[in-house]
C-alpha cells in the first residue's frame, strides 16, 4: 500500500550542464552526478530528483509536478532570465492559492504552486 506520497521524480534532459544550473538557479537544487548518465539531487525529505539524459525532448501530454513555492510571481520573473519559458501565467486556485505552468530550457512542462499558508 503506497503511503500516497511522491516519493522520485525523473526530468529528461539533453544537456546535463544547462539544466544543473537552470534548477539550481531557479530553486536551489544541487544535483549530483549518479552514475550511467544519470543527475540526482535528494531532499533528504524523502523525496529524490533525477536528470535522466537523452537524445531528444519528446513533447507532448505527460503528468506534471508541482513545486511549492514562497512567491510565484518572483519564480515566474526568474523563469525568463533563465531561458525557460511561461506557459501559463499564475492563476487562482479558490481557498488553496496560486499555480502557475513553466517550462525548462528541454521543453519540459513544470508547476508552481504557492498555498495559502
């Protein structure tokens, strides 16, 4: 039985070096090298982020995360000066608060959310 928790989370990416610097510039990640093409950066919350290398970004439907953040609007500035793109601008979330869709400079689709905490 699962304890419903997202427990690894695995990016694909075609440069290692440009998206070790996007996401520790953007939310402080340091990812370390893993072995077999392989990026991981740990928590230590019980949560693992991994940069899986490959050829070519496939676009497309996929399931998107979440990263929790402080203040969006400061995330969604930062997003631009480090080559990724918005692609949906913040927008409300009755009673719980704001959520935003981002992508890295691969293409991939990211989400911030900020809570009403």
């Amino acid at each position: 039985m699962s304890n419903q928790v997202i427990g690894h989370v695995e990016i694909p990416t075609t440069n290692f070096d440009v998206s070790v610097e996007f996401y520790k510039q953007l939310f402080g990640w340091e990812f370390k090298p893993f072995g077999n093409g392989y990026y991981l950066f740990n928590t230590h919350k019980g949560m693992t982020i991994g940069l899986r290398k490959v050829e070519k970004i496939v676009n497309g439907d996929c399931t998107i995360f979440h990263i929790n953040v402080d203040e969006i609007d400061l995330v969604l500035k930062k997003i631009v000066e480090l080559k990724g793109k918005v692609q949906r601008e913040k927008k409300v979330i009755p009673v719980f608060g704001y959520y935003a869709l981002i992508s890295d400079p691969d293409g991939n689709t990211l989400g911030l959310y900020q809570g009403n905490y």
